[in-house]
C-alpha cells in the first residue's frame, strides 16, 4: 500500500485558513497585512501560499489574529 502525503495539503489549509483570517481583518492585501505587522511580505505571501511555515513565525501570526492555536486547527479540515 502506498503512503499518503498528506504535508503538501495540511501547509495549503493552513495558508488558506491564514489568507481567510488576514480578508476577515480587512486586509486584502498580503503587503499591507505584511508591512503593519512588521512582517515580511514575501514571506508572509509564502505562509499564503502553502509553503513551510517555522512554528515561531506561526505562533506570531496567531498572536496577531488573536487566536489560540487549539481554535485555528480545530477547523482546518474543513477548508
């Protein structure tokens, strides 16, 4: 039987669940979300778009959407 990778769709979950957070905050730029964030914006776009993400920089973007990460997991299957 061959093993599933499943890493590939979790990071694009992820990216979107982050992409959906960042438009409910208003932002619809990932640059202007990025720049008052102090963040940087490539890769932020990154985190968007799927690719590997360190935790550091995960719990900071949760800090910023003020949301804990049992919340932001919970649903992410769903996505």
């Amino acid at each position: 039987m061959a093993k599933t990778d499943y890493s590939t769709e979790t990071l694009k979950r992820i990216g979107n669940k982050f992409k959906s957070l960042r438009i409910k905050a208003g932002y619809g730029s990932y640059e202007t979300f990025a720049m008052e964030h102090d963040l940087s914006g490539r890769y932020y776009w990154g985190v968007e778009k799927g690719r590997n993400v360190s935790l550091k920089y995960l719990l900071k973007l949760l800090q910023i959407h003020e949301i804990t990460v049992e919340n932001f997991f919970k649903d992410l299957d769903k996505i």
